[in-house]
C-alpha cells in the first residue's frame, strides 16, 4: 500500500468530527472549535494573566482550532472597560503568548476583531449590563452606529457615523489585523454579529442611513461588512483564512432573516471570506428583543442553509455539547466545524473524550505528548 493511500485509509477510518479541515494554508486537526468568549477582565484591552489561564485549558485538551475572544480595533469599540483591545502595539506581547500556548500543541488560533459600536460603554455583565451614562456617567464614552438609534429604551442615542468616520474604521479593522498577525494568530474572524457595529450596518433595524453605506437597500447594507472583509483581505497574506460570524437572522419583525444572510455569505465570499460563523440575535428592535429560543444545535439549520446556498464553508454552535450531536453534523455535512463555548467551559477536555466515545481509533493522539504517554498506560 502507497504512503499516501495508507494515510487516506486511516484518515477515513476517523469519526467525522476528527477528520482534519484545511482552509487556505491552515489545516485544523480536527473540527472542534472554541468559539470566542469575552472574559471581561482586561485592563484597557491588555489581556490579563487570567486570559493565559483560560486558553490554557482549552489548548491541552485536544481541540482542533480556537477563536480568542471579541477583541476591540479601536478603544471606544470596546462593550465595556474589561474588553480586550488590539488598538494599541502594547497589546501585542500578551497576545501573542496566548498565540504560544495553542501552537506549542499544533492547535491553529484566530481572533475575532470587532466594534461595539451603540452597544458599547456598557457595565460588565456582572455588574448589569447597564449603560455606563446610568452606572457611572463618568466613565461612559460617546457610541457611533450608522444611525442615530439607540440599541434600545433607556441606552444613550448614538452618533452617526460620517463617511469619513467609516473609512477610518475600516483602515482600524486593517490595524489591528496587522497587530494579530504580529502576535502569531494563523486566521482572523470579523465580528459582525450580535448587534455590534458590523452587525448594526446589515440589519435594516439599526441602519437608517440615506446614503451609499445603508437605508432600504441591502446592496447598500452590506457595503460596510463587505468594505471590511475586502480590506482585511487585501492587507492579509493569501495563505491566512478569514472568517466572519454572522447574526444570521436577528429574529425580529422586519429584521434580518436566513435569505438575506445568504447573499450577505455570497458577497462575503467573493470579498475573500473563506468561512461563516453562524450565530444569531443581538439587534433589539422597537417590537422588543428577539424571539430565538436556544435548544440543543438550534443554529444548526442557519450553517446548514448557508453552506448549502452560498457554497461556502460553515461553522455551527449554539448548545452542541455532545460527542454524537457534533459529529452528525459534521458526517451530515451540515457544517465544516463545530465551535463550543458553555460547555468548552464546563469540560474543557470535550474532544478529547468525544474522541474515546465516538471510536477514535488513538484519543491519546489529540493529547500533548506528556499527558498521553501516561493515559495511554491507564
Ligand atoms: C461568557 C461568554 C462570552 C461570549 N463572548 C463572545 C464573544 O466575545 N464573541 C462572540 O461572537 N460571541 C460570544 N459569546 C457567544 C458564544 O461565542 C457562543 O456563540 C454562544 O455561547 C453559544 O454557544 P454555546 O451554546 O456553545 O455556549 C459568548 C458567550 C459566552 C457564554
């Protein structure tokens, strides 16, 4: 049998979820994904010791690839005080120590750059969530959005954003994805869910705009995150994939639905997106919050229809915390990868053990090398 035959025969011999995934010159071990989780605990945009701690145990336990948590390109783009920031070069050293931690393991490691845009200046979670004009007028900041909406009732109106102001926030986004490769990240992903500033140009909820860059038109709705991707693309290397995570529907009347967030992928992959991140919601309306319901793989449909209408490559999450649920969607070819968040917390060594549960013909082998050669002689 020929080397690369035997390779192709083991490789096949693999549960789906543990076949590996190349995009562009990156190759993901497997398709188990941390998916960004804000931490809160920066200290303006610096990543803490606690940020070393927490992607630690993720890149001991046999994961395939990982996304650092919604990273601010700009210090008023940050939600709240605790948010991590690449807006500086300072930021750089702690990042690219989180970056050593994945690679020593072989693991690929992205970062997912963003803007809060008008929901932004807010109190951490734990402190309420409030607008920091009611908690602490002190340290709030000016928002930008592309209208003048607030997110909701009793948050502060944001500024508009001039046309001026959106070039000079692309050449941010352009910034910081040139501070993230400094710091050794091997794929970027865009931020445009969740009612932030990417998001909030695409739904018709928050952008009212008249002119080129939103308003009725979705052609002029998804200039920004388009503008954003080409950008991103042109200032990256050819062999760096860029992601983009999507609200896919905002799950509001007159909101974004799953049909427009296919010609968004569309026009995302001819930007130079080589994958969507389909979450959901973020965007609060006048008809109040949205209506999505989280039950077990409840995105699931969202990638799956993505992947299926636009011929692009998908990642799924939303509650998939078990070994046969994630490796059905992969066999099923629902999506590419499957990213984790809660229960990456509650069990950061998930796939290693979905490894031992679905057959995986070597768990150990997903392992660092000093703690396989002592669980193989268990
Ligand atoms: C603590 C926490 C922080 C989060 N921070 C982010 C973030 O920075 N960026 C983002 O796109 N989503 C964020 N999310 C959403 C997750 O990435 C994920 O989409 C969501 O938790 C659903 O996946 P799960 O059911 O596996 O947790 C966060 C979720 C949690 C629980």
């Amino acid at each position: 049998m020929s080397s690369s035959h035997r390779e192709s025969s083991q490789r096949s011999a693999l549960p789906p979820l543990f076949r590996p995934f190349p995009l562009r010159d990156v190759t993901f071990p497997n398709r188990v994904v941390v998916t960004p989780m804000c931490q809160y605990c920066a200290d303006d945009g610096h990543a803490a010791e606690w940020h070393l701690a927490h992607h630690g145990r993720f890149s001991l336990g046999g994961v395939g690839g990982a996304l650092v948590e919604a990273t601010a390109i700009t210090r008023n783009g940050r939600i709240t005080h605790g948010c991590l920031g690449i807006y500086s070069d300072s930021h750089v050293e702690r990042l690219s120590q989180i970056t050593g931690l994945y690679h020593a393991h072989g693991i690929p490691v992205g970062i997912q750059l963003a803007h809060a845009g008008r929901k932004g200046s807010a109190a951490l979670p734990f402190e309420g969530a409030a607008p920091l004009t009611e908690y602490d007028p002190s340290s709030a900041w000016e928002t930008i959005a592309p209208s003048a909406i607030p997110m909701t009732e009793g948050w502060p109106t944001p500024r508009a954003m001039t046309v001026d102001e959106i070039h000079r926030t692309i050449n941010a986004f352009v910034e910081a994805a040139m501070r993230a490769i400094g710091a050794g990240f091997d794929f970027i992903e865009i931020h445009g869910a969740h009612g932030y500033l990417v998001n909030s140009f695409f739904s018709p909820i928050s952008n009212r705009r008249g002119d080129e860059w939103g308003g009725p038109s979705m052609e002029n709705r998804l200039r920004f995150p388009v503008r954003v991707a080409e950008a991103l693309r042109s200032a990256m290397p050819a062999s760096m994939p860029l992601l983009y995570r999507t609200s896919s529907v905002d799950g509001i009347e007159g909101g974004i639905e799953i049909d427009d967030t296919v010609v968004l992928a569309k026009a995302l992959k001819c930007a130079g997106v080589d994958l969507i991140d389909c979450s959901s919601g973020g965007i609060i309306g006048p008809s109040g919050r949205a209506l999505i319901q989280p039950s077990p793989g409840y995105l699931v449909p969202y990638a799956e229809e993505v992947r299926r209408s636009a011929e692009i490559p998908t990642m799924a999450v939303g509650l998939i915390t078990e070994a046969e649920q994630a490796n059905e969607i992969i066999a099923a070819g629902r999506a590419d990868l499957v990213a984790m968040g809660r229960q990456m917390m509650h069990q950061s060594n998930f796939a290693y053990h979905a490894a031992e549960k679905l057959g995986h013909p070597d768990p150990c082998s997903l392992l660092p090398d000093s703690y396989a050669f002592w669980l193989r002689r268990r």
